[in-house]
C-alpha cells in the first residue's frame, strides 16, 4: 500500500493545469479543479447493477427482479459529458496516463476492496493494434491505491469479436459467448472486475459467470462510466 505522500508525488499533475479546463491548479488539487470535479455526472445509483436511482440503494427493484450474476459494482459516473470525453481520451488518444488520476477518483469510493483485481481481457491482434489494455492499467492503478493485486492472465480472450458498443445486449451475448477462458487454478473467494465503461453488463456477465462456475463467492465490478439504461 502507497504511503500517502508517494500517493500525491505519483497523482501530483507537472504543469498545474487541470485536465479539463486546464486553468490553473489551486493548492490541494491534484489533476483536476473542484469545478470541474462537481461537473462530473454521479448521480446516485444501485450498488447491486450500477442502474441510476432517485436515492444510493443495495438494491433496486429490477435486481431484486433479475439479479445480476456479480454482487457489488461501483462505478465513478455516468458515460456522458465531461466523463465520456475523458475516458475517450484515456481508451482511443492514448492519453494512458489518465488511468492513474481516474483510478484515484474511483478508489474513494471502493470500501471493501477486492484482493485480486481482473482486467477486462482484450483479444491479442486488438491489443496489438491498440498498444495497451486500457482496463488493465486502470486495473493496475486501483490496485496501487487499495493494496490488492491484478492478474492479467488469468482470464484470456479468444476469440475476436465486433466492438460491443456497436451491437444490441441480446447481440453481445451471442458475441461473447466462448471468447473467454479461466487460465488460473486457484481462485480467492473476493475478485473484483475492472472494465472502463459497462454498457449493457454482457461482458462482466459473462465473465461474472465463468468464476461462479469456479465456486468464487463474490464478485464486485470497478468502472469508470456507466451507459443509463431503462429497465
């Protein structure tokens, strides 16, 4: 676990301009200013499907209807402006960097922290082709700031598929079906998921039963945006 003070020197932004608006840093703030911070969509959710609420709830009524197959998802907002910019800059401008001051947004509000953290695989070629695993760098700085691990092995993807933001939930499920494999043996009973935006949850649900199918007793899932959608 980071040490407060190693904590601000790696968060601590060089040219003390806010990622955003890049006016000028006060004292104290660390990448972004708090205008812009109060400008980020979290609106209050379901800590059980991440689905926006009136008010913060373990549950909502569509879980207690059709629970999800993970336990917990926490998630930093929703996909929508200024948000959607960042973590477009972060997955498709190689700002890669963004994975740390993101992280340390999403790690306030993670109160029991899974001790092994798993990235959401990509496929080999799209790796290649993008040079980094977004999910996986944001997985590695959650992990710096609560004292878990990542494993980016331990799940592999497959088989290559279309992008998932361009299909319909029933056609990411066709889509994922068999395109992960469980490369670890033993499994703890706490993981946590790490993806940088759920959209219709086929992914994580996929995944989330693949692990059940491994006796893991819970599973939480870490994100940086959330698509609203109507139940």
């Amino acid at each position: 676990m980071l040490s407060p003070v190693a904590v601000r020197s790696i968060f601590r932004w060089p040219n003390q301009q806010c990622a955003l608006c890049h006016l000028p840093l006060r004292d104290g703030d660390h990448f972004w200013c708090q205008p812009c911070l109060t400008s980020l969509p979290q609106p209050p959710y379901c800590h059980h499907c991440g689905a926006t609420t009136p008010k913060p709830v373990p549950h909502c009524g569509h879980c207690l209807r059709q629970p999800p197959p993970w336990d917990r998802l926490v998630r930093l907002g929703e996909y929508a402006f200024p948000l959607n910019r960042l973590i477009q800059q972060y997955k498709f401008q190689r700002k890669f960097w963004l994975s740390q001051p993101l992280a340390r947004l999403l790690a306030t509000q993670i109160t029991d922290p899974a001790p092994l953290l798993l990235p959401v695989p990509m496929h080999p070629w799209r790796r290649l082709i993008r040079g980094f695993n977004q999910s996986a760098l944001l997985a590695d700085a959650l992990a710096a700031l609560t004292g878990g691990q990542t494993d980016c092995r331990a799940i592999q993807r497959t088989q290559w598929a279309r992008h998932q933001h361009q299909l319909t939930r029933q056609a990411r499920l066709q889509n994922l079906r068999q395109a992960f494999i469980l490369k670890k043996r033993a499994w703890p009973s706490h993981v946590a998921l790490v993806d940088d935006v759920v959209t219709t949850g086929s992914t994580v649900s996929v995944l989330s039963q693949l692990l059940r199918q491994q006796h893991v007793r819970r599973i939480d899932v870490y994100c940086l945006g959330f698509t609203p959608k109507q139940h």
